[in-house]
C-alpha cells in the first residue's frame, strides 16, 4: 500500500514536471527550478507554480497576486514568476522590493528584472543591476547579455558598450549570433558606428538582422549613402530583405535629395509582398510626407488595406507641417471615432497647431484628452503643452507643466523662452535662460536661436556678443539657424557691419539667412541693398516666400519708392504665384500714403480680399497727419474708434495730434474726453541704452536718474552750440497749449535726449552711441540728433519703433524721409 502510494506520488511528479518544463516559459527561456528537483520536488509548490503560470499568461494578475500571497512554501522559481506579474503590470518598484527579499536568486531572477529596467526605459539601472549580479558572483547567459544590451539608449556611453563586449568574449559568447546582432544594436545606439562597423566586419556569421540593424544605424545617424551600399550588398549576399530592411532603408532614403530611388523601394516592396505590411506602409507614407508628395501620401493612406494609429499620425502631422491645418483637424476627428488606442493619438501634433494658430480652446481640449489618456505623461506631449500655453501667452498654466516634468532637457526650457520672447518678455526670457545654465541644461541651436531674439528686440549689443561666444563654444556657429539668429540680433542692435559680415561667412544659406538679410537691409533704410540682396537670392535659386517680399516693400516704404513697390507687389503675385497676405497689403498701402497717393490707397483698399485692420489704418492717419489730409484722416479715425478692441491711445493722439497742429483745440479737446470716455491710455514713450552691460530707461523729462544733474548740463551745454550751428526748435512738435517758451523747453527733455545725453558722459569720445525708442521719434528731435551728431563727432544710432536712423556729421541714414 505504502508502495503503492509512493509511486502514484512519483507519478504525479514526473507529469507535473514534464507539463510544467513544456509551458513555463518567461522571457524566452525554459524555467524548471532546479533546486526543486534536487530536493525530490515539492508537489504542492509545484502545483502553485503551475496555477500561477496560468494565471500570468491570462494577464490575471490580481489572481496571481492572491494565490502567490497564499502559497504555503515558494521557491525561487515561484518569485521569479511573481517578478514577471509585477513587471507585465507595470510596477516596477514592487518587483524590485520582491528581488531584494529574495533568498536565493538565479541568472534567470537578475535576468527578469533587468529585462523589466529595458522596458521602463532605464538603460542606466539595468547597466548597475547587471554589474551587481557579477558581483553577486552569479554569471551571466546569453540571454541577459541580449536583454541587457536590449535596454541601450544615448544614456548608455560607449565606455560602457564597450566593457559589456568584453564580457561577451571572456565569458565565450562572442560567436552568439543573437548576443552579436545585440552587440551591434548597442554600438550604433551609443553613437559608436565606427565600432559597429568594425564587428559586422569581424562577424562570421550573418543574418538578415545583422544587416538590417547597421542598415538602421546608417541612416539614424544621417549616413544614408552607405546605408543604402549595404543594402546592396545584403540583397548581392542572398538575405532576402524583412519588413524592418524597408523600413530602414526608406528612411535613408527621406534623406536624399531626390526621390527616385525611394520609388523603387516602393516598387520592390510590392514585388517582395510586403505591401500590405501596415509597418512597411508606414514607412512608405513616411517617405512622401517627408519630400512633400502630400497628395501621393494621401492617395497611399487611402488605398491602404490595414491602418493604425501611426499612419494616423503621420498623415496629420504632415498635413500639420504643410499648412494644411483643416485636412489635419479633420483627420484628427476621424481618428478620434476609430478604435486605435488613444494614447497614441498625435497630441503633440495638435497642441503645435494650437500653439501656431494661438487657439487656446483647441489647446485646452487637446490637453484634456491627454490627461485623460495619460498621454499628458509621455516627454514630447508634456513638452508641447508647455510650448502651446506659453504661446497662447498663458504663462501661469506654462510653469506648472514645466515644473512637474520630468528629466527637463533643452526642449521645455527653449518653449518656454520662446514663448516669452513671442510675446515681449524678453527680460523674463533672459533669466530663464540664466535659470536653465544654473541647471546645468546645455542650450541647443533652438534656444540660442531665441535669446539672440531677445538680445534683438531689447538691443543689447553686449549680451548678444556672449551669446555669440557661446554660440562658438558650442559648435553651433555653422548651424544655418543660429547664423541667421546672429545676423538679425547684430542688425537689430544697429550694427550692420557685424550682420553682413556673419552673412558672408555663413558655409551654407536659405531662405531664412537671405530674408534676415533682406530685412536687415530695409530696417536700415537701404533700398538698394534690399534690392540686391532679394535678386542675388532668386539668382543662388531659392524662391523668394512671403517674408522675402514684405522685406522688399518695407524698403520702399521707408524709402518712398513707389512704383519699385507696386512692381515687386506684382511680381509676387503674377511671377511667384504667392497670394499676398494682410501685412503685404499694409505695406503697399503705407507706401502709397506716405507719398500722398491717397486715391490710389483707397482703391487698393477696395479690391483687396482682406479688411483693413487697426496696423493698416493707423498707417493711413499717420500719412494724414504727414500730408495734412484732415478729410482721409477723419475717415481712419472713425474706422479705428469703431474697433471693439484698441492695442493703445495712438489713434487717439495721433488725431487729436492733426487737430492741434491746424489749431483746432475744441476738436481736439472732443477727442482726448473720447478717448477718457473709452478708457484708453497713451503709451508713455521711453528710451533706453546700454552702458557697460547695464540697461538705463529714461522717460520724458525724466529726473530720477543718479546722474539727472549732469545729463541735465550736458543738454543745456548742447543746445548752447545747437544754437551756434542754427538749429531752431520745431514748435509744432509740443501739441500742448502752452506758451513757447515751455514749448523749447520741453523738447530738450524728450526721452531719446535723456538717453543721449546720458551716453555722451559715460563713453570715450568718438564711440558710437545707440539708442532704442519705442514710439517713433518726433521730427524736432531728428533735426536735433543730427545736429548733436555734427558737434560732439560720433554716430549716433536711433531705432524708433518704424526703422534705424543712422546720424554723423549731421546726416541722417533717411535723408529725412521716414
């Protein structure tokens, strides 16, 4: 009986083990607990196992939880399934708390939990668990060498890739093809291509993954000639290509100029059957989002038999690249009913259309499905929502996104710079740049390109040359995006010089680095240089865009070139095909107005497709006021009073200004009550200038600077010898009914003499000054400069709100046109 008994026991343990050797496979390897059957086998143990295989391969893992928690006796075969439970359930941290209770750990216990690392994406602790299992004195297979190197990323330095190869070979796996083929993948991950060249070179045996992986590191890195090369040779050595082969290689070929060759891949994808292949679909769509055959990509995605959410994807974000915002929000919507996974939907995509078109409803909808699918927690959704808030100038929502992100790179901080800079923060800009230095973040092309911006936009010539230092320091200066950054920021600080010396030095230009040039020229009211610098750009074969002609037409405005306007208005549109936009229409009209065209402005007005707004209006009274056209100007007037939302008092003034200069005070007196009544104020004008790295603001007859005493001597002590070179002062410019006497007086102190003044005490003699007003400057105070120029022999460089003057010896860049 007792024998009996013992052997229907040995029975029952032979087939438990037999069935549990066939089905308990985690990771890819066969599990048999060894030690279990050393010890004659726990049948009870054995029979949890079992169970709790079953449950785990349901992907019940509550189940498994419960019935490990009641087990009786655990081996380690019973832990290292429970590790597995918690890593398929992502929980992490509760699988790393059982592997440091256990007792006795395996090669495949170490193995398990480092192959969980590489799917949480932390390369750098499954690097330290791996050094802490060779200090355990447990040795390493095959498989944890091919799940370790499975968790590369750019963390993993090469010094490291190149340690584990040398395990690779003492431990004697380095004939494993599969451990090889990681090995290689680790190379090309680690920016180490000359390494992973040379062991595709050492391999003795190859297989289609091998090349494919080296094919993959080739055009990631850019090398997309010999990614293609070695797709010869893999299809000349008889590897038949594999769906990831075309994939790689396609993405080569969105690296060509052409896109020939991509158009035969598309063929042998179709005559090797892998044209159904959503992966190789994707990859095809990919290629002609990327060369801009949107109408190719679409046909493609439509004739598509099976579709997922990444096709989705990239149709809408190319269609979003493109301009094409309607067929990329419709697609969304589309999307949106499909039954593909949600938290794969392009987001990111999406909140940049939102942050482009500023529309901060769609932005908050976007953000609202994201958290709801946790999307919001990805790297590029958070980053995107950062730059759609701070775009849409919601700076508060901004913060509190870029402060819970984790693991902050370049890419929030230069959002949110930006950002600042989009909206006229640009000190607040500044010192977040100073912020994220104090962080030890490493600025990348983006975020120097947009605090050169704000250096421009503040005229901080001294700034901007750090900027240029570190620009240098960081390998950047070749970068065609910084180039035109620096060419803007030094023409935007009135050294022109400095931006066309940057010009010409540039290894490589676009259409962006010509229209900074262009532009530099026309802020600086050279026509002719504008002129040439847009033909020598259609002469190198670029196309001019919009940008390009709106530099062209702001020349002629601040030049008075009339029919060289209308001609490149024309061209535009007949020769380019670009429809002008609203600020083209502005341009043209301002032109016509400030030569006293006033009918050809109307009648352009009224064929254009676009309505006039408050930029184009306050041109036209502006002109009025120029050309004493008080009839043209009622009628600006009246269309500007009639606007819902006005930026600030300038209509106002500048209407009450036309009233006061033709001595008409009781209209005058009716506007200003209008504009009390309305609740607008008028901007207080101000100027300012940079004197050894600080900033000093002056506003009209300012008095609270700690030199106000001497600024105030040396004014009274220039117009002593203005008055010698027979300057007058122009008392049309005070439009206060006041005697003239306080009229003289007050013009001394306008804001851009402060400034000035304050310059010519605190620099060496014979050193340029320059001075940044924001409103334009009054036509008392050019005549002014241009005298002051001629006594104290320097050049001064005034950049009012409209363009650049440039005096010395008693000139004016303008020729008194502006």
């Amino acid at each position: 009986m007792n024998t009996s008994n013992a052997l229907n026991r040995w029975n029952i343990t032979i087939a438990v083990t037999k069935r549990f050797y066939r089905t308990n496979s985690i990771y890819g390897s066969n599990l048999v607990d060894s030690r279990s059957v050393k010890t004659g086998f726990d049948v009870e143990t054995s029979r949890y196992n079992f169970q709790l295989k079953n449950f785990l391969r349901q992907s019940q893992f509550s189940e498994a939880r419960k019935l490990f928690d009641e087990m009786p006796r655990k081996n380690t075969c019973s832990v290292n399934m429970m590790i597995s439970c918690y890593l398929k359930s992502d929980n992490l941290s509760h699988a790393r708390e059982l592997f440091d209770n256990m007792g006795d750990r395996t090669a495949v216990s170490w193995t398990i939990l480092i192959g969980g690392y590489a799917k949480n994406n932390q390369p750098i602790e499954a690097f330290n668990l791996y050094v802490d299992m060779f200090r355990a004195g447990v040795k390493p297979d095959e498989i944890t060498i091919a799940t370790l190197l499975s968790s590369c990323d750019e963390k993993i330095t090469r010094k490291d890739v190149c340690q584990v190869h040398t395990h690779i070979t003492r431990l004697g796996f380095g004939s494993d093809l599969a451990v090889c083929n990681s090995l290689v993948d680790s190379y090309c991950k680690s920016q180490s291509l000359d390494l992973a060249v040379r062991l595709f070179e050492e391999m003795i045996t190859r297989d289609t993954i091998t090349f494919n992986t080296l094919i993959t590191g080739f055009a990631k890195e850019g090398l997309n000639v010999p990614a293609i090369k070695l797709f010869s040779e893999m299809q000349y050595h008889g590897f038949r290509p594999s769906d990831f082969t075309f994939a790689a290689i396609l993405r080569a070929c969105v690296g060509l100029d052409g896109t020939t060759l991509g158009q035969q891949v598309h063929g042998l994808v179709v005559k090797s059957n892998f044209v159904d292949d959503v992966f190789i679909g994707n990859a095809l769509l990919d290629f002609y989002s990327k060369h801009d055959y949107i109408e190719d990509m679409r046909r493609f995605f439509d004739e598509m038999p099976e579709l997922d959410g990444v096709s989705y994807n990239i149709v809408i974000t190319s269609y979003a690249w493109n301009g094409q915002l309607k067929e990329s929000l419709n697609l969304f919507r589309e999307l949106r009913l499909s039954k593909f996974s949600r938290r794969n939907f392009p987001f990111a995509t999406m909140l940049s259309i939102s942050a482009n078109t500023q529309d901060i409803e769609m932005g908050r909808q976007v953000h609202t499905q994201a958290v709801m699918t946790t999307a919001d927690t990805e790297i590029q959704v958070g980053n995107s929502l950062v730059d759609m808030y701070a775009k849409c100038g919601r700076f508060d929502e901004a913060n509190v996104i870029f402060k819970n992100l984790a693991g902050k790179t370049s890419v929030p901080w230069t959002a949110l710079i930006s950002g600042y800079v989009q909206q006229g923060l640009n000190d607040e800009a500044l010192k977040l740049f100073n912020e994220m230095r104090r962080n030890n973040v490493r600025g990348d092309q983006a975020t120097f390109a947009s605090t050169l911006r704000a250096s421009a936009n503040l005229a901080l010539l001294s700034l901007g040359k750090q900027f240029h230092s570190c620009i240098i320091g960081s390998g950047f200066l070749s970068n065609i995006f910084c180039g035109s950054a620096l060419l803007d920021m030094y023409a935007k600080c009135g050294s022109l010089k400095d931006a066309i010396a940057i010009f010409r030095h540039m290894p490589e230009r676009n259409s962006i680095s010509w229209n900074a040039m262009i532009s530099a020229y026309a802020q600086n009211g050279d026509a002719k240089a504008t002129l040439r610098s847009f033909e020598q750009m259609v002469q190198s074969g670029l196309q001019p865009d919009p940008v390009s002609f709106l530099g062209v037409l702001t020349a002629c405005s601040h030049c008075g070139h009339v029919d060289e306007a209308l001609q490149y208005f024309n061209t535009m549109a007949q020769t380019y095909k670009l429809a002008p936009r609203k600020e083209h229409y502005a341009s043209l009209v301002d032109v016509l107005c400030r030569r006293g065209r006033f009918n050809e402005a109307e009648s352009l007005m009224a064929r254009m497709p676009v309505k006039p707004d408050e930029i184009m209006w306050s041109s036209i009274l502006n002109s009025c006021r120029i050309h004493k056209n008080q009839e043209f100007a009622k009628k600006a007037a009246d269309e500007l009073f009639s606007l819902d939302v006005l930026r600030d008092a300038a209509a106002y003034v500048t209407m009450s200004n036309i009233y006061a200069e033709a001595g008409e005070w009781e209209h005058m007196a009716k506007v200003k009550k209008a504009m009390r009544e309305r609740g607008v104020r008028k901007v207080p004008a101000y100027s300012w200038v940079e004197i050894a790295f600080k900033v000093h603001i002056f506003s009209a007859n300012d008095r609270s600077h700690p030199l106000n005493e001497e600024i105030r001597i040396k004014i009274n002590d220039l117009s002593e010898q203005m008055e010698e070179k027979g300057y007058k002062p122009d008392l049309s410019c005070v439009l206060q009914n006041v005697d003239d006497v306080m009229k003289a007086e007050s013009l001394k102190y306008h804001s851009e003499r402060l400034a000035i003044a304050f310059a010519l005490i605190s620099t060496p003699e014979g050193s340029p000054v320059l001075v940044i007003k924001n409103l334009r400057a009054c036509v008392d105070c050019h005549a002014a400069i241009k005298v002051i120029s001629k006594i104290v022999r320097r050049e001064i460089t005034v950049r009012d709100s409209s363009r650049f003057h440039h005096f010395k010896d008693g000139v004016c860049s303008c020729g008194d046109y502006w």
